[in-house]
C-alpha cells in the first residue's frame, strides 16, 4: 500500500474541508517549508492522533509470546503432516515473535532446522541448528540435534567434520543417567546406523563434482560512463525544458546490450495485507507474505529468517542483513513499525531515504532549496542558466543533481533533485502528506529518538528508544528539516518510485514445470533509472536482482535516440484511453510515436482489436463505442449491450478462478471439466485472440503438466505462445517465459530435438531481457547440458 490507509486518507479529507477556506488557500500555495511549519500546529491530539493511535493497534508488529505459541504449534501440526515448506514458514512466524533474550526462540530454530533437513537444504539447516544452540538450546535435546548436524555434514561430503560432530553427541548421550529410555535406545541406533554411512563413505569416496563455470555465467564486459554512475560509455546525459534530464545513445547500441545497472539508494520491501487484524479476537493468521519471504534490507528470498531483535515485523537472510539494518535505519524504524504500516510505503520510503543520508547532508540540501535564484523546481529557469553556461567544459555541470564535477551519481544529492511537481499535486493530497510526516516526526520526538535521527549517537547507544520526559506539539527545528525533506520525498514518490518486481512461483512450486508470474516486492528510489522517460514502446527492459536494477536494450537503439522505459502502460496491454488516465499520475501528456499514431490517426490498438468480443451469433468482431454493440458482418443483424459481455467475462474470469483453486488442491479431473467448459463458453463471445484464450491455453499446460501428459501439455501451450506472440511480439519478454515453460514441458516429455531448439529461443530472447546470468538461463543451460550429456543413439531415435 503506497499511501496511507483509507481511514487516516479519510480523516485527513475531512480536516482539509472543516479548515477555514483562507487557511486553505494558504496551505495550497505554501512552500514545502511553509507547509511543514503550519502544519505542525495541525495535528489535534484529541482527532487525528486519537484515530492514528487507534489505527495503529491493529497493525501487529510487536513480540507476543502467545502468537509465538500458536505459530510453534501449527508448524508441528504441518510437520506431522510431512508438510515441511508450510512449516518451515510457520516456525519462522513464531520466531519472529518470541520476546528478546528467550530461550523459547531456540526451540523455534531447532524445529525449523527439521523441516529443512527434509527439504535438503542443509547448509541452511546446519545455520538454524547454530542458532538454536547459540539461543541456549536445552541440554536434554541437545543430542538429537546434534544428530542431525551430523547427517547433513555427512550429506555435504564433511566426513571428518560428521564424525567429530557424532563424537560430541556420543559424550553427551553417555553423560546421561537415563540411557536405558527408549528415546536413547533410538538416538544410539540412529548413531550406529551414521557411522556406518561415514564408514563407507570414507571407503568409497564419490567423485568430484566438476566445476560448471558456464553455469555461473560469464561476466559482461563494458565500458562504464565517465560521467554517470553505473551507465554504459555508449549512453550520454542531456537535459531540456520538454524533456527534462534524460539519456541518449552516443553510440548505436545493439539488442541485450547492458545500458545501466544501479543499486537503490533506497528499497521498502511492500508488506502483506496478513498484518492488519480485524479486531482482538481474530485468530492470528498463518498466510504467507512478502513480508515473510525476502529480506527486508536486501530483498533475497528467505528460507530461515533472522527475526529482528525487537519487533516481530522485519526479517533478514542473516545476522550480518540484521546489524546493518539496525546501524542504518531499523533502530529508529523499530518501534515506529505500526505507524509505518498505517502511513504507507511512501512515508516509510521517505523516511528511510532521509535516514540513510544522514541528518548534515539533508540539512544541507533543504537550506539550498531555500535559497530563491536556485528554485529547484523552476525548468525554465534552470533550461536558461543551462543555456548561458560556456560551451567548452560545461558538460553535464549545470545539469540539477550533478555534482561539482559535472558526476551523475546515485546519490542524495541525485535524489533530493528529482522533482516533486508541488504545484501540479492537489492541496488535498499535500495536506495528507504534509499530516502523515508530522504524525511520524512527533513519533520520532516523543520516543526519544530525536538524537539518533540526527545521528548524535554512538551506536552503543543505540538501544531500545527510551520516551522523551517532554512531549511538546511543537517539533524540534531540526526534525522540521528532516519532516520537510520527507514530505518532498513523499511527493517525489508519486512520479520516481520504482517498483522492484520478482518472477514469484504460482503454486506450491514441487511440480516439474514452475509457473511464475512477476509480482511488486518492494519500491524504491532509483536516480539514475529516474533519467529514463517514459514511452509505451520502449526501447529497454529493465530486470531485478535484490535491490540492483539492471537496464538492457530491447532493440537495436541507433546513436542520438533517446534511451525509453515503460513506466507501466505499456502499448500492448492497454488502449491508448487507459494508458493517457494512468499516466496523468506523472503530470505529463505521453507524445510517444504509438499514442501519437493512435490519437491522431483513430486507429484502433492492437489491445482493442485484439482483446475485443464478438458476435455471439456469427463470431465476427462486435464494433460500437457506445454500451450498444453491433455486428460488423451486415449481413447479421445481432446487437448485444456490453455491460451484458462484460458480465459474462467477469463470470468466466471467476470460473477460470476456480479451477485454478481446485489445481491448487490437486483436483486436477475437476480443473480440466471446468476449463474445458470456459473454452467452450469463451469462443461464443471472445475473439480468437482475445489473452483470456491464450490464458487458459497454459492453465490446461499446467493442468497436464501435473499429471505427467507432456505430450498433450506442449500442445496447449504452443497455443497459448500464438496468442501472446500476437499481443507482446516474437522477442518479447513474455514469449520468453512462455518459451521456457515450453522447455521444461518438452524437457520432461523426452522430446530431445524439439527442447534444444526451444532452449536456443528461450535463451535468445530471455538474455536479450535478463542478462545472461539469469535464474532462468541458468536452468535453460542446466538442461540443455543434460540432454547433451544423452548416448549418440538416444539423440539420434529423438
């Protein structure tokens, strides 16, 4: 959720409107400055804090002993059922949850340590089983444990490490008067049995495995820009009054070419809806989120969390992520956490950025916003100070966000000068930004957290916040600073945010082909992707790793072409309507050569043609823009409402819905039933092209993929890749993973010849998106290294 909850979006509404209509006025025209400063008078203990306060309490975030408990015991309920990636992610719930300093925690490791040995994660296992000894695991249960310490080293090839780790547990079984129970009888059997695995192992040692270093990827070779951190030489940056700061080709740049890679100056992993509980009573949900699956500082994706030491809410991939959290921002976000989820993202991105770049550097930047003849919103004025600078040497000097030396970096200083558009921005929506940064640097101020905001601690002081003796409605000078160069961030937000998007598994993700679709993990601020403009056919694709953003040519980019990214409305999934409204969020009209073509032409999308109905008499394409559809064949005279195929579309969507839902419970004779009979119902009124059919095209794939019909599985999966090929183009991105879907289908179907030419497609267009380095490229080689490992007279009968 990028801006706050519609509850506080509602109680600010009605603060703007009781306001006197002077005040008002004032408030619409005021400065970033002047807005911080009213507003600070504004925030009424007995309205606004009062519901703040309220909406707070139903965001978890704090430890809870008795929610650690219920998590504990649901993962052993799943664990029973041999269920272990459910109860490996239940296990982590319940530790996240265990107060600091108790020994409770160490049970939860431990028991998560089980479920990944039987997942065969155990290097990952071996970390949980340290930790749970480290949390002051009991002695009495110790040895168990150790067991298992023992069978993963022995599994990773560490004999000798198994057998001092089978020595430890000897000692500690013999050291134990109760020998003759029958837990003991089983752990000595248990011994036994592993030093006789350590013993043949030991006598007949596999080999090595080889080293794959193709596997790894090849690392690209480029020539970084002089003048702008983590782009190409071949890109160049230029700034205009109509196109503001963006980048153009200085040389001719060639499809899969690398054209930038950046780390975010900052990334706020977007949290899962599981957090808000309805009321007290409701039993504490065990759904699975982002919040639970990555890393909140790094965003790579978790298997055994590292619970923050203080709240239940933040989770890393180790202890390292945890303590450089805590240094950087988590040690005053920690006890905001449930201000932070009712606010929105936004806020908690703006508050991070400030955090991240210290309290002298924003005071620096906010006085020089300040400063009139440098108005850092005014193009006009900043084009003709451009204009009169010297032409030899300026460079990229004067461009807003360089530094000195005319460097374009990732910076804050490049950050603070993306534009915040205050005055296109409604003052309706500026009061709720300039409310919801108020609201969280009182917070700041009345948990004593005044001195670290300005980084006037040692980090040895740096425990959990003490509350300031002296509460006062009036802010502090400096955190009026930090609250202005918030709500700039906030505003900025709205036009620069990146979203980070993850290829997440759709399923439970054991099947032998993995459906993915690409989900927002996190948003954050890119300033250097920001110099990108929009176009709805761009000319790169942009790819995640973490938090790194990589950029890459899509198609052959001569030398003075402006570098194009799509910030969502792209041409293929939209009219030229839709794309206009979403993009008015950016306060800019789009002029790119297809809404040009479209607008000026009044030819209809590739969208509308595409994903049209028809006639249900004859099949011929319904024309109208009124609710009124006709016929386009004359000769038929069938007229139908659209609201009437509209409803019908949502009532196929719905069916389609629940067939998915019974895959997801391995109903797999009743799924086909009811996507057979959506087929049906979707050809009386659906073009043939419309992405619905191609859609249920790959959820019939799946549906037989499941069942091991590979043949059949590959049939309707090419059907589905026709239709997306007809919306999203032969090198798309999307016919990429449609092309590595087919892969694996025909890969486990033996069909030898037919994989290894989908393989070399797949890996065309997915490194031409992705990078060579890609997960997915990595499998693609992984198999294609597979089948060629086959006899000569396989591949020949294949």
């Amino acid at each position: 959720m990028a801006l706050p909850r519609p509850e506080w979006r509602g109680c600010a509404a009605r603060r703007w409107a009781a306001l006197d209509p002077a005040l008002r006025e004032r408030l619409a025209a005021a400065s970033l400055h002047d807005a911080v400063r009213l507003g600070c008078h504004m925030l009424r203990t007995e309205e606004e804090e009062a519901a703040l306060v309220q909406l707070c309490r139903q965001v978890c975030t704090d430890k809870d002993p008795a929610a650690a408990g219920f998590y504990r015991e649901q993962g052993n309920r799943e664990f029973s059922r041999c269920q272990y990636w459910a109860a490996m992610r239940l296990y982590s719930k319940a530790a996240s949850h265990e107060p600091s300093g108790s020994s409770e925690v160490s049970i939860c490791f431990a028991n998560r340590s089980a479920a990944l040995f039987h997942l065969g994660h155990f290097k990952v296992c071996l970390e949980d089983i340290a930790r749970a000894e480290s949390h002051g695991y009991p002695d009495r249960l110790l040895p168990k444990v150790l067991l298992r310490k023992a069978e993963c080293l022995l599994c990773l090839g560490r004999l000798q490490d198994a057998a001092d780790a089978i020595s430890v547990v000897e000692s500690k079984i013999h050291m134990d008067v109760l020998m003759t129970s029958p837990t003991h009888q089983t752990l000595l059997k248990k011994l036994s049995q592993l030093k006789v695995k350590i013993h043949e192992k030991k006598r007949c040692p596999e080999p090595a495995q080889e080293a794959c270093g193709d596997m790894q990827g090849r690392s690209e070779i480029w020539e970084e820009n002089d003048s702008i951190s983590g782009a190409s030489s071949s890109l160049s940056l230029n700034f205009d009054t109509e196109r503001g700061r963006h980048l153009v080709a200085s040389q001719d740049i060639v499809p899969g070419q690398r054209l930038l890679k950046e780390e975010a100056f900052v990334s706020v992993l977007c949290p899962g809806e599981s957090l808000l509980l309805q009321d007290r009573d409701t039993a504490w949900d065990t759904r699975v989120t982002n919040a639970d699956l990555y890393c909140h500082r790094c965003l790579r994706q978790l298997l055994a969390s590292v619970p923050c030491r203080e709240c239940s809410y933040a989770k890393y991939c180790s202890q390292d992520c945890a303590d450089m959290a805590w240094e950087q921002y988590h040690r005053i976000e920690c006890s905001l956490g449930a201000l932070l989820l009712t606010l929105g993202v936004f806020c908690h991105v703006a508050l991070r950025t400030v955090l991240l770049a210290g309290f002298a550097e924003v005071n620096r930047l906010v006085k020089w916003s300040h400063s009139g003849h440098k108005d850092p919103h005014n193009l006009k004025a900043r084009c003709k100070c451009l204009s009169e600078a010297p032409d030899t040497g300026a460079g990229t000097r004067g461009i807003p966000g360089c530094s000195d030396t005319g460097q374009y970096q990732s910076s804050y200083q490049a950050v603070f000068h993306l534009l915040p558009h205050t005055e296109q921005h409604s003052p309706e929506h500026k009061f709720l930004c300039m409310l919801s940064v108020v609201a969280i640097c009182k917070r700041l101020q009345e948990a004593g957290l005044h001195a670290a905001v300005l980084n006037q601690e040692s980090s040895e002081q740096w425990s959990k916040p003490k509350t300031s003796e002296k509460s006062s409605d009036e802010l502090s000078p400096e955190l009026k600073t930090v609250a202005e160069a918030m709500l700039r961030h906030v505003l900025q937000l709205q036009c620069n945010a990146q979203a980070i998007t993850v290829m997440q598994e759709l399923g439970p993700g054991d099947g032998a082909v993995v459906n993915k679709k690409p989900v927002r993990l996190a948003t954050a601020f890119f300033p250097v992707l920001s110099l990108l403009n929009h176009s709805c056919c761009p000319n790169t694709s942009v790819s995640f790793s973490g938090t790194a953003a990589t950029v890459r040519a899509s198609q052959p980019i001569p030398r003075g072409q402006e570098i194009f990214h799509c910030y969502g409305p792209h041409q293929c999934r939209m009219r030229v309507a839709e794309r206009q409204q979403l993009l008015s969020q950016y306060f800019f009209e789009c002029r790119c050569r297809v809404c040009l073509s479209e607008l000026e032409s009044d030819v209809k999308s590739v969208v509308s043609m595409r994903n049209s109905f028809c006639c249900p008499s004859c099949q011929a394409p319904m024309q109208g823009e009124g609710d009124l559809l006709c016929c386009s064949d004359e000769a038929c005279a069938t007229s139908v409402s659209r609201e009437k195929l509209s409803r019908r579309l949502w009532d196929l969507q719905q069916q389609i819905k629940k067939a998915l839902d019974l895959l997801r419970d391995r109903k797999t004779d009743q799924a086909i039933k009811i996507l057979r009979k959506c087929q049906m119902d979707a050809e009386s009124f659906l073009s043939p092209e419309h992405l619905l059919m191609g859609e249920m095209e790959d959820h019939l794939a799946q549906v037989y993929a499941t069942l091991g019909k590979w043949q059949e599985a590959a049939r309707h999966l090419k059907k589905s890749i026709e239709i997306v090929e007809m919306h999203h183009g032969p090198s798309s991105e999307e016919i990429g993973h449609e092309l590595f879907k087919l892969a694996q289908v025909l890969f486990n179907g033996f069909a030898v010849s037919e994989t290894l030419s989908t393989i070399q497609r797949a890996e065309e267009i997915l490194s031409m998106h992705c990078g060579p380095q890609s997960a997915q490229i990595q499998e693609l080689q992984e198999m294609k290294t597979c089948l060629s490992e086959l006899p000569r007279s396989i591949l020949e009968r294949t």
